[in-house]
C-alpha cells in the first residue's frame, strides 16, 4: 500500500537530499575504485540527474522498507505471542466468558472508556453466542486514563460478587465519560455492595491483574484498544463480526 499523503509530500520534498545523499555515497566507492575527480563528479551527476527524473524509484523504496517492516514486526509478535501463551490465555487472573473448555481462544485488550471497544461490543457478544466452543478471554487494559483505571479495578473487584459479566456489561453499555460517581452507579445497578466494592478495589491483587496486563501488552506491542488475539493472531484495532468469525474459524483449523 502506498504511504499516506502527507508522508508522500515528505518524501517528495527529500528527494533533492535524497539524491544528493545517494549520489555522495557514489564517488566513495568510486573513490576506492581508482575513479578521479572528473569521473567521481560525472557519477554523481548521473546519479542525481536519475532520480530527480525518476522519484517513483524512491516511492518503490520506501513502500518496499514498509514492506520489510511490517512483516518484521509481524513475525516478531507471532514470536511474542507463542512466548507469552501461557499468561496469554490461561491466567486464572483473567475473566472468562464464553465456554471455559472451549477448543480456540480469543483474548481482548480493551479499556472501558474506549469508544471502539464499545463499538464492537455487540459483534464479540454475537461471535461468543454463535460459537459454543469458543473461550473468550477479557484483558482489562485502562489505558485512556485514570476513569479508566477506577473501572477496571471495579471490574476485577466485582468478581468478588459473582457479578463481572453483569458489570462489564453495564460499563460496556455506559456512554459518555466515565467517573467514579457513574462507575458506582452502575455497581449498584447490577447489584453490587459498593462498601464491599471499594474496599475489593484495593486489593494487591486486582492491581497486580493490572500491572501484570500491561506488561503484557508491551511485551506484544500492542499500543492500543480494542486488541484481540485469535490463535497466533494478534488483529490490533476495531473489527466487524465477519472478521472475527473467519479469524476464529482460521485459529481452529489450525489447532
């Protein structure tokens, strides 16, 4: 894919250095080559006088060195992600919906404040409900700020109540920012003790499920919500149900 607009006008306006940069390097070798000055000179001449008359040759280098880095990047997550498997898809820290013996898993970093996290809400409902085998791990993941991190301890902490998918859900549902006054309204709501609540909010260990994701989440890159894992998959950003499914029936026929 070509770079974006404002890169491309970048790049054209480094042409001229481009060129000149290229066409430097070419009198050092030819310098070693035994060339004099005369001939270094009608080199470098050659040099800039082709790729001011031709920049397409530095458009096709820079796609071909995002090429490079995208499959580098790629295989070096696949890397992370075989690495980190364990704690990827089986900490007891984590919450899961779905079928708890199911044959694939998927994970989601999310953060309950993201608006495209929300967006695909009703599509990760609809993909858990139309695949009975499918175990769906969620990485509480507050990135957008301190609201964030309120929410999601009070997520983790309403595990305590046996009322997590209830509450995640309502947080999902909830428009607009959040705070705190909203965040224990929504508990109540669902019938959480909000006493109980605030003071579970403070346990090491809900800051520990935390720490423990975004260290995670660094060791795999990922730098933003939703994130989701589908097999040795990692699909960073918002995607439609049509997607997920053929990702998840992708990680099933490879077992």
């Amino acid at each position: 894919m070509r770079p974006a607009l404002p890169f491309l006008r970048s790049a054209l306006l480094a042409l001229p250095v481009a060129a000149l940069a290229l066409s430097a390097a070419v009198p050092a070798h030819a310098q070693s080559a035994g060339f004099d000055g005369n001939q270094k000179a009608a080199i470098e001449k050659i040099v800039r006088d082709y790729l001011m008359e031709h920049p397409e040759v530095i458009l096709q280098a820079v796609d071909a060195m995002q090429e490079r880095q995208k499959t580098a990047e790629a295989e070096q997550a696949r890397k992370a992600l075989v690495e980190n498997r364990q704690e990827l898809t089986r900490s007891p820290a984590d919450p899961v919906i779905g079928n708890p013996q199911g044959d694939i898993t998927v994970v989601e970093f999310f953060d309950y404040q993201c608006g495209y996290c929300k967006a695909v809400q009703a599509d990760t409902q609809s993909l858990i409900k139309g695949d009975p085998k499918l175990r769906f791990v969620l990485k509480e993941f507050p990135i957008l700020g301190p609201a964030s991190v309120v929410a999601s301890k009070a997520a983790l902490a309403s595990r305590g109540q046996g009322k997590y998918v209830e509450f995640h859900n309502a947080l999902m549902a909830q428009r607009g920012q959040l705070d705190e006054a909203v965040i224990m309204r929504l508990a109540k709501s669902v019938g959480l003790d909000t006493d109980r609540l605030k003071k579970d909010m403070e346990s090491p260990d809900v800051l520990k499920v935390i720490a423990a994701n975004q260290a995670l989440a660094e060791k795999l890159n990922i730098r933003g919500t939703p994130a989701f894992v589908f097999g040795d998959e990692l699909v960073p950003g918002a995607i439609r149900l049509e997607d997920m499914k053929r990702l998840a029936d992708a990680a099933r026929a490879k077992g």
